[in-house]
C-alpha cells in the first residue's frame, strides 16, 4: 500500500524528529563534557547515534513504500552553560516523551487511514519509547538520589560510560 500524501508528510515529520533528537543528545553530551562527566558524555552520543538509526528505520519504511523521504528543518536544542547533569537529563527525558507523543499521533494517523503496513514499524517504536523513557527516568532517579555527592555522580558518570558503541545503520 502506498503511503497517502497526508500520511507521507506525518512520516517525514518523524524523520525530521528522530534526526533533530540526535542533535538534541549532541548538544547535551557538549554540556555534559563541559561538567567533566565524561561518561555521562559518551553515553548521550551513544543515544544520539540511536536516533539516527531510528530516522533510517522511519527512512526505510517510507522509500520501501516507494515515496521520498525528507528531511524538514531541525532547530537547535537551547542548553544552558550552567546546566547540571540532573539538568541534562531531565532535558532528555522532555524530548523522549515529546518524541513518544508523536508516534502514538502517527500510530493514531496509520490506524485511522486503514494503513496496517505501518504497524510492525510503530508497533516496535512504541516498545522502544517505553524503554528509552524508562532509561532517562532511571538516570534522573539516581541522579536525585546522589544529588551533590562527588563520588555518587561520578560512579554514575563510570556506569553511564561503559554504554557500547552501536552502528547508525538499520538493522
């Protein structure tokens, strides 16, 4: 089934959000080595090469179905110099759920277009919000926890770094 032209913008609208959360994790990991949390660092741009895999899922999905995928306009994340790591976090938690939020919208607009191809894709993205949330909601627990304990922040800072490198392509 071809993707219908209303369903193909609200497609290509999440690529261009999957791509702009990328940035957003970029930015984060630049405010995060700013603190000296290198760990911490390496693991938002791990996040951020997860969401350009996710973009490439979006991409796929939407070129298999023989239509163009584009790239819409990605605004720069506004982070604060002074930003801590409980900061950090919570900002990143903000932009999963407003990311969660728009795939249950696109889920919402494939179900009420009879569009079933695009179920096992957001069926999956749905599983994957949940877990992502669930990540960021953890770190921002712990991080509450230590609060301003040098060494609790940087055994966190030690657990976060040993996140393993993944590839940006698909599988």
């Amino acid at each position: 089934m071809k993707l219908t032209d209303d369903l193909l913008k609200k497609f290509n609208d999440q690529i261009t959000l999957e791509l702009e959360a990328s940035i957003v994790y970029r930015q984060l990991a630049i405010a995060a080595d700013n603190l000296d949390l290198t760990g911490m660092a390496t693991w938002l741009r791990r996040q951020a090469d997860e969401e350009i895999v996710h973009a490439n899922k979006f991409i796929d999905h939407v070129t298999d179905r023989d239509a163009y995928a584009e790239i819409g306009t990605i605004n720069a994340p506004q982070v604060s110099r002074d930003a801590t790591a409980l900061d950090i976090f919570e900002a990143a938690l903000a932009h999963e759920q407003k990311v969660s939020e728009a795939i249950r919208e696109l889920y919402r607009a494939t179900d009420a277009a009879g569009d079933l191809n695009a179920r096992p894709l957001l069926n999956w993205f749905v599983d994957e919000q949940i877990e992502e949330e669930a990540t960021v909601s953890e770190i921002i627990g712990q991080l509450r926890l230590v609060g301003e304990d040098g060494s609790g922040l940087l055994r966190i800072d030690q657990r976060l770094g040993a996140r393993p490198v993944e590839t940006t392509e698909a599988e």
